[in-house]
C-alpha cells in the first residue's frame, strides 16, 4: 500500500515538474537571440510580439496610404480628430481634444534650439509632427497674451502673471507647452530667448573662478547660449541698438587662459545687439561677460515683447557637477547660484517676462515650495491626462497604427490610461501592447 502511494506520488511529482520546465522554457528570459527550430522540432509557433507586429517600414507604408482617406481622422463622438486652425494663434477652446498638426519644416525653423526629449519623442513613436492641444497650454498662451496687450474687459478671477514657472507630475507635457509657447510667441514676432536644455549651464565644458566677482564662469557654455539665441533672432538683433555702454568685463578663455594687459572691451555707442552677440561668440574671453550684459539688454528692449523661457529650469536650484577644492583630499560642491551665467538668469524677480518649465527627468531631486528669487504665485500646476483627454490620444494612436485596430476598445484603452495615472509618457509605451 505505502509502496503504490509512494510511486504514485512520485509520478505526479515528475509531471508537475516536467509541465513547469516546459512553461517556464516557453517564457524564453534569455537576452540572446532564440535559435531557429530544426525542422523536426515541434516547438509551437510563438506569437508575434509588438515590436515584430508593428513593423515600422510596413507601418509607415500603411501610414501613407491612410492620408489618402480622410475617414480615419476621426476622434472619440465622431469629432475632428485634428482642428483646422492654421496656427497657435487660431486656436480656441472649441479646439481642445484635438490634434494640431506642425509642418516639419517651420517646427525646425521655429525652434532652431533643439526641440524637447519629451517632443521628439512623441513624433518618433507616432510618426506624425503633431501635438495635443490641451486647455493647460492656451491658458498659458493667454496669459502672456494678456500681459502685453490687455483687454478691455477680463473674465473674473484670471490673474496675469508676467513670471511663470511650470510644475506638475513626471511626463505631464510641460516641456512639450513651453516649446509649443515660444513658437507661438515667435510666430507673433516677440523677441524670446530659449533655452531648452538648463541642465547644460550646470554641467561639463570648463570653469574658471572669476576673482572680481568670486562666481564661477562657463565660457563654452555661454558661447553656446549665444550661439543659440542668434540662430533665430538674427534678424531682430540687428535692428535693436546697445542701451548700456559700460566695457565688458573678460574673464579666463575656454582651455586658453587670461589675456595679458587687457581686462575689459569697449562697447562704443551706436553698437546693435547683434554685434554684442557676435563679439561674445567670436571671443571666448568675453563670452561670459556678454551672456551677463544681454540679460541687462533684453530687460530694456521695448520695441517688441520679450519672453525668456527656461527649460530644465529646476536644475539651477541644485548643485552644479562642478568642484572646488578645499584641501588635497576634499572638494565643494559648487551649487548652481555661484555659477556667473545661472546668477544673472535664476531671478524672476523683476518686472520681465519670464517662464521656466520644471524637468523631473533630469532628477534633482524634490525643491522647496517657496523657492529663492522667484514669486510665491508664480509655480503654475500642470495637470496629466484627463480621462477626455486619454481618449482622443488613444483614438490618434489608433489612427496612426500604434494600436490594432481589433484590439481597440474603451474598455482596454481605459484600462491603460488608469494603469498610468494618466502618464502620457508611459501610456504611449503601452498601447502597443492592447489585446
């Protein structure tokens, strides 16, 4: 009896284990490439995973020839999947929920800086220069466009504010709204001064630490702000004379050192900003300097609006990756307020146009509420997703063949979107994968 219950169980023991190697087998965990089957094996076909299923050759075929039928461009209700409106400036809140498509070319033209990690991203995935319009940015919009030109009558309760600083949770599109406002801005002709990358001013290239003021210079840094800020505003610069004539202090060349017997160059009167610009970009002794002066300049510009927008902006309320050395075996950190460029561009305590866009990818770490140099009211909360908002970007990765279309439903799409809180971000790296 005892011996028939032993070999009994033995058996069952082998086939449970033998079961259990086989599913465990077919997981396939390994990082190398699977073997192809003999002929003679007779291995089941494996399903085809999202990344074989969504070709991308064959998808973008697939992508041109639904152009040509405009019957797909439809979004949740049966609305518009993509507004009419020919620009920025055209857009209402009738046209939020729907997708505002940006020509390739005059994106490039509009944001010769560099476009956001976020922005690329989304037209990488999507196959499509095309962005969401949502309500958090044209609130954005009319905020400064109030500031410059006011209107007769304001609705109750909207305050102006001429110094904004963007927050909100990870992969909330802030990055994507500031982009999308200083091409909007530049689209009305304002004079804007863009940096998409903050994190730059605080990290590589060389540092010097300038003995007459005891802040730390980034010359490669600042001739490539320079260089940045021309690509676009050439035109304007050239126009707009030098308001402040005081010499231009220099500081120690990028890897060259200081220059003998001069500490200073001339700005004669009658000098545009174009050529204080070029002088900045032409000597690397100067650079620093010059980034210093143009803040000055630009908050004395009044032939056009002025907007100085900051990505990455919460990179300069940490420390830099720069180190002094204190002793031979220890250094200081150097925190981002000691660096000459931060220092002259941090404050938005002035009386200029000014936005920052708080980067949570680049990791600095949780800042204080009131933080220094920046008005108590001027953190403006952007929201992720709302559940209207995840439908019509659902529907327009359907239309774009993120989804198959037999797996598409509000029950799935719903299930993702609550899965990721509404992360746009993580959403667009899921849907794929909807059965």
């Amino acid at each position: 009896m005892l011996r028939c219950l032993t070999k009994t169980a033995a058996t069952h023991n082998h086939q449970w284990r033998s079961n259990l190697t086989t599913t465990i087998s077919s997981l396939n965990y390994s990082s190398k490439s699977p073997t192809k089957p003999t002929p003679t094996s007779k291995t089941p076909a494996i399903a085809p995973t999202a990344d074989i299923f969504f070709d991308e050759q064959e998808r973008l075929r697939n992508l041109t020839a639904d152009e040509k039928n405009p019957s797909l461009n439809i979004g949740p209700n049966g609305r518009p999947l993509f507004t009419s409106a020919a620009s920025l400036s055209k857009l209402t809140n009738n046209d939020t929920c729907t997708y505002f498509h940006l020509a390739k070319e005059t994106l490039n033209d509009a944001l010769p800086e560099g476009l956001p990690v976020s922005m690329s991203k989304e037209f990488q995935d999507s196959m499509r220069t095309a962005l969401l319009v949502r309500q958090s940015f044209l609130d954005l919009r009319d905020n400064f466009k109030r500031v410059v030109d006011p209107p007769m009558w304001s609705p109750h309760g909207v305050k102006v504010r001429k110094q904004v600083v963007l927050d909100g949770p990870v992969s909330c599109g802030k990055s994507i709204a500031l982009a999308m406002l200083v091409q909007w801005a530049r689209e009305e002709g304002w004079l804007v001064f863009y940096v998409p990358r903050g994190k730059e001013w605080t990290h590589g290239g060389f540092f010097y630490k300038h003995p007459q003021t005891g802040l730390w210079d980034t010359p490669v840094q600042a001739e490539n702000v320079l260089k940045d800020f021309l690509k676009y505003n050439e035109s304007y610069l050239k126009q707009l004379p030098c308001q402040i004539f005081d010499p231009i202090p220099l500081g120690e060349g990028a890897g060259v050192g200081w220059l003998k017997d001069v500490d200073s160059v001339a700005v004669p009167e009658g000098t545009m900003l174009y050529e204080l610009v070029k002088t900045g970009i032409e000597q690397t002794h100067a650079a620093v300097g010059v980034v210093v002066r143009l803040r000055k300049e630009l908050s004395l510009v009044k032939d056009m609006p002025v907007l100085i927008a900051i990505d990455q902006y919460n990179n300069w309320f940490t420390f830099s990756e720069y180190e002094e050395p204190v002793t031979i075996r220890s250094c200081r950190p150097i925190h981002a307020r000691e660096l000459t460029m931060v220092n002259a561009f941090r404050s938005m305590i002035h009386d200029d146009m000014m936005v920052g866009a708080f980067s949570h990818s680049t990791a600095v770490g949780k800042l204080r509420k009131d933080l220094p140099d920046v008005p108590v009211d001027a953190r403006a909360m952007f929201p992720r997703y709302s559940l209207e908002e995840a439908d019509t970007v659902c529907h327009y990765y359907l239309r774009q063949r993120l989804i198959r279309r037999e797996a598409f439903t509000e029950e799935n799409w719903k299930k993702i979107y609550f899965l990721c809180n509404g992360n746009g971000t993580e959403m667009r790296g899921l849907v794929p994968f909807m059965r």
